[in-house]
C-alpha cells in the first residue's frame, strides 16, 4: 500500500482591490511552490491587458474578455498538469460567476485591503491619477469594489508582511489537502 499523500493540481484565483497585493502575492506564492517541487505557471490580469493593449481597456466588457482570457489560459495549464496562480482584479460579479462556471479546480483566494490601505500604496499611481480626475475607471474609488461571496481563502493584507501572507496561504492549502 502507497501511503503517499497524492495531490492534485488547482487553479488559484487571486482577487481584491487594485493594491491589495495581488501580483506580489502570486509571485511569492509561484517561487513558495515551486520550491516545494510543484509544477507551477501564474497569469496576470495586467499581463494580458499589456499584451493585448488598447483592444483590452477598462470598460466593463473590455474587463470580461481579460477573464475570459485568463480562464482560457489557466484551463489550458492546468489541463497540462500545472498548478495555476491567476491575478485579477475581478471587481464585477458576472466575471466572478464566469470563473465559478468554467475554470476547472477553482480556489478563490480573496484579499481583503481597505481602500484607503490600497491608495497609501499605490505603486503604478492609478489612486492619484483618479483623485486627480485624469482616469475614471478605478473600481474602489470611481465605483465600489465588493468582496466576493464565499471565497475559499481570505488573507488580509492590511497590515500582515508578504511573508506573512504567503505562509498563511500554505498553512490554508496544506491544512485543505491541496498540496
């Protein structure tokens, strides 16, 4: 008899506001697993918004097709055997029910960030630009970002180290049988 615990791959989805830490995150947690042997790949939102430029803008429809697109990506890696970390914004609930209804294995980690926290971050200047009135599209400040409903992990990232962050998320993983 084999007593090796046998793990399958998943699909992570990161989500929170813009600043929350989503990228710094999933990179940590890319480098974390991959140290533990995992086969691992992440997709950022801003990623295939950048390789698809101005066709992918920030309009409502415009943000489903970049989770169209990351779901695409991530069902594709995962049906090759990867473990798959996706960063996004994922702000409207049609995308969130998109993902829920088509990406295979979903784990949805949700980072919970006061705006305010967010906005004293702000590494690519987007707070200051729409407190400015030079972009409008900023979901936490031009409109509400809502948390999802029942995500299956929350960190908070308010005041907890990326360290911090990442080996909460391994102690929820493990403690969930999933690595």
């Amino acid at each position: 008899m084999n007593s090796r615990v046998e793990h399958h791959n998943f699909i992570l989805w990161i989500m929170g506001p813009t600043s929350s830490g989503k990228t710094t995150l999933a990179v940590k947690l890319l480098q974390e697993l991959r140290q533990k042997g995992r086969a691992c790949i992440h997709f950022d939102g801003d990623e295939i918004r950048d390789l698809f430029g101005p066709d992918f803008g920030f309009e409502k429809k415009d943000r489903l097709r970049v989770i169209k697109t990351l779901v695409h990506l991530g069902n594709k890696a995962f049906e090759s055997g990867l473990n798959v970390i996706i960063s996004a914004l994922t702000a409207h609930q049609d995308a969130r029910d998109y993902i829920k209804q088509n990406v295979k294995k979903l784990l949805v980690l949700y980072l919970n960030c006061s705006i305010e926290k967010c906005a004293e971050r702000d590494p690519k200047g987007l707070y200051k630009k729409a407190i400015n009135g030079e972009i409008q599209t900023l979901i936490g400040l031009n409109s509400i970002y809502d948390s999802p409903e029942h995500p299956d992990i929350i960190i908070n990232t308010e005041d907890m180290t990326v360290e911090t962050c990442v080996s909460d998320i391994m102690y929820q993983l493990k403690g969930s049988n999933i690595i």
